[in-house]
C-alpha cells in the first residue's frame, strides 16, 4: 500500500495506516493545508473552493472529509459532486472561486484515490506552490475557524451538462455537421463519470451511442488506464454493433482514446495528432506535447507550417510550455487534448467533439484516418521500484551510457537517436521508473525497451 505526496497533490491507496496510506486522517491534513495554502495564497477574508469527483469507491467517503476540512477552515464549497476533472477545471471560474479540488486517482485502480489541486483559474498548481502546500502539512500548522465563522456547502449537479453546452460553443465545433454525418459510436466509461458525460455529449450531437460499463458504480471492470491491453471488451464490440469507432476515457474523463471501425486501437498518442490535424487546418498555430509522446505531433504540425515544442511529464509543465510558445493545442500522448480556446486543462469532452468534426468534415472511416498519419509505433513498459535501488543514480548512469547521442535531462533521461527515441523517468504517481520508445515498427519499438530494461537492471544489479 502507497502514499504519494507531490506537488500535483496526494495520492494514495485507502486503508491501513497514516502516513503510509490514503487514510481519513492524511485526506483531512492535506485538504486543510491546501486551505491554508489558498488563504495566503489569495490574501481574502472568505473564500470558496470547488470540488467534484469520479465514481470510485472510497469517493464519497473523502468528498465529505474535504469539504467538512474547507468548511471548518471557513471556506465555503461548490459541491458538484459526481464529476469529471476537466468539468471541475471549467466550474472554478464559472463560479468565480479561489481554487479547486478533485478527488480521482486518475487511471489508477479502484483502491487508489487523489486530492488533484487547482488554483483559481482552474489549472493546477505549479511546483512552488505544491512544495508550500506539502510543506504546510509536513508543519500541521492550522488554525480552524470558530463556529460562526464556519464555511457553506453549495451543491450544484448541473455542471457537466454546462460543460457540455461550453464545448457546443466552441468556435470549432458545428453540431449541424456532426449531427448530418450520422455517427454511431461505441463508448467504455469504465463505470465512472465518463459513463455519463460523454453518452451525453455524443447525444446532443445526434450520435447513436452504445453503452459499454458507464453506469458510476466505481466498479472499474477492468485496469482503468485506457490502454489496448485493457480493451479487449470495446474493441470487440465495435465490430460486433458496426460501429463507427469506439470511445474509451480513465475514470475523471482527461484521458481519450478511440478504437478503429475494425476494432483496432487508434493509438492513444495519435488521440492529440488528430485533434492537432483538425485545429491547425482551421486556425495556423504552434503546438506542444511532452518528452514521451509520439514524433507524429511535430510531423503534423510542421506539415501545417506550426513549430512544436516538447515539456516535460507533467500537465503543469505543457501549459506553461503552451502559454510561453501561444500554442493554439497541445496535451501529453497518453490521450490528454489541451486546447486553450476551452480552458488549459486535458478534456476528453473537448477531444470528442474535435474527432467528431474531423471525421465529419474529412469522411472515410477512422482505420483511413489512422493510416494517413506519419507511422510511429511505441512500446510503453515500467519497471518497479524497491527502497534500495537508487533512481537517480541510474538515470544518470544511463545518461552517460549514451552521452553521444541526442540526451535531454529536463525530466528523467530522453535519449533521440537518429530513428527512433526513448525516455526514462520516474513516475509520480505511482512507484515506477517508466520506460516509453518510439520507433517504425512494434517489434523496433519493443526491442528497443528490452534492451533499455536490460541495461537498466544490469547497472542497478538486479
């Protein structure tokens, strides 16, 4: 069992002790340090925090310790209740609020559970102000309000469908033409709120949706992470209904990624390619993604006359990369769209809409559209981390092995050879070192990763 601090949050598995775990007692310390945090932070006498969540087990149980923390720091809450991250994202300014809070471990399974923090425009914090919250709780220095100072709970359910009417106004994106195109698509929701969300947003473009695990019972049916190991279940019953595509999403709904008309999987890192391909053939920009994802990103932005930049892992990191370099889309290759015409924060929503429109505008099926794009194949694979193996010591170890090659160490070690790539780092949501390649061919790709594990564990003795 596993408790993470970072400066994206806490994220932990529930159960067993405090400090060690996800426990009730670290769900309220680190809910009331980010309180105090916002209170200096914002320099105002009453504040107000919104807070949403995906369908997990252990939901509701932290959804009511945090919100009980805020009110008795006198912060009053917007309790959206069953939600999706990027809908919380959009609600912070909405509701004109001081920051907000989303209790999801993201793609994590059903016994992992976050506290995912956001500033007041709805974007999550940057490293200096997660070190002064981890700080904050280190110290456990709070001071709760008196009784009649105590905060407020409002609670709102309307947000997803406003979410969606905000993605429907989205200059780019023209219900008529995707509603005239006739759609029918497969969705998994992975029983969580993505099970109500997207269903929603495809029928309000006039799609035919089939429905695949989306009732919110937080019993994910399978591992979470929307990778193609995992969804075999969609993958066969986009064949078996003739469907379009398949639509499958993590469990807070910022992760995308589409299955073919033949129930092949699209490929996650060419989720941001396509959304890229239709933006920039609307509007001419820049774009960014980080160091793991695919080269596919830059081809096409080059071939619309855009320059791409990579940032390090981190949602944090390709916004500020984004807004330094006005790029006009951008997100990571695990499926997360940015797109700064919305808000800057990953949207599976705002992805939808956008391959809706593509395929739309562009016809053909969505196997046609995978195969017009440059041919990269990755090999994602991780390797665990024991308290004796020393990380950095062999990141930079590995740094010198190929220290004549193309190196960047902005996060982990990125090594670029001449045809394909590789990028070692440690996660920071969960116990790993992960190692991602990009070649022409699987079997290049994978190779490429057995060689890379077969070095590392040669250097680490193990």
């Amino acid at each position: 069992m596993t408790l993470i601090k970072s400066i994206s949050g806490i994220r932990g598995t529930i159960g067993g002790n405090p400090g060690d775990n996800l426990t009730p007692i670290d769900a309220v310390k680190f809910a009331a340090a980010y309180g105090i945090w916002l209170k200096e932070y914002s320099k105002k006498d009453k504040l107000k925090v919104v807070i949403g969540r995906d369908a997990r087990l252990s939901g509701e149980m932290i959804q009511n310790l945090v919100v009980s923390t805020l009110i008795g720091l006198g912060i009053d809450v917007i309790d959206l209740d069953l939600s999706t991250t990027p809908t919380v994202e959009i609600a912070v300014p909405l509701e004109e609020a001081d920051g907000g809070i989303i209790l999801t471990a993201s793609h994590n399974p059903k016994q992992w559970n976050a506290l995912k923090l956001l500033n007041e425009k709805g974007e999550f914090l940057d490293a200096e102000q997660g070190a002064k919250i981890l700080e904050i709780a280190e110290k456990e220095d709070f001071a709760f309000s008196e009784v009649d100072d105590l905060g407020t709970i409002t609670k709102n359910d309307s947000y997803i469908d406003i979410h969606i009417d905000e993605v429907l106004d989205l200059d780019l994106i023209d219900a008529d033409t995707i509603r005239k195109a006739k759609f029918k698509v497969a969705v998994d929701g992975v029983n969580s709120t993505g099970g109500i969300a997207i269903p929603k947003l495809l029928e309000e473009l006039g799609v035919e949706v089939v429905k695949l695990y989306c009732k919110p019972t937080g019993q994910f049916p399978h591992n979470p992470e929307p990778l193609k190991e995992h969804l075999a279940d969609i993958c066969k019953l986009v064949v078996e209904e003739e469907a379009d595509f398949g639509i499958v999403v993590d469990p807070d709904v910022d992760r995308l990624a589409f299955i073919d008309n033949k129930g092949e999987m699209f490929g996650e890192e060419y989720t941001l390619v396509a959304c890229a391909d239709y933006v920039l053939g609307k509007t001419k920009g820049n774009t960014v993604s980080n160091l793991s994802s695919s080269r596919a990103l830059r081809d096409i932005t080059q071939k619309h006359g855009g320059t791409y930049e990579a940032a390090a892992v981190g949602e944090v990191n390709v916004v500020i990369k984004m807004k330094a370099n006005n790029a006009i889309i951008g997100g990571e290759g695990n499926g997360g769209i940015i797109y700064p015409a919305s808000h800057y924060g990953r949207d599976a929503l705002v992805g939808t809409a956008m391959f809706l429109m593509l395929m739309a505008e562009r016809g053909g099926t969505v196997a046609e559209l995978r195969a017009s794009y440059p041919a990269y194949f990755m090999s994602k694979k991780k390797i665990q981390l024991t308290p004796e193996l020393d990380v950095d010591g062999i990141l930079k170890a590995m740094a010198d092995k190929y220290k004549n090659e193309d190196i960047s160490t902005i996060d982990g070690v990125k090594i670029d050879f001449p045809e394909n790539w590789v990028h070692l780092r440690k996660s920071n949501t969960e116990p790993i070192i992960r190692i991602y390649t990009e070649a022409s061919t699987q079997e290049k790709a994978d190779v490429l990763a057995d060689d890379i594990i077969a070095d590392i564990k040669n250097i680490a003795g193990i």
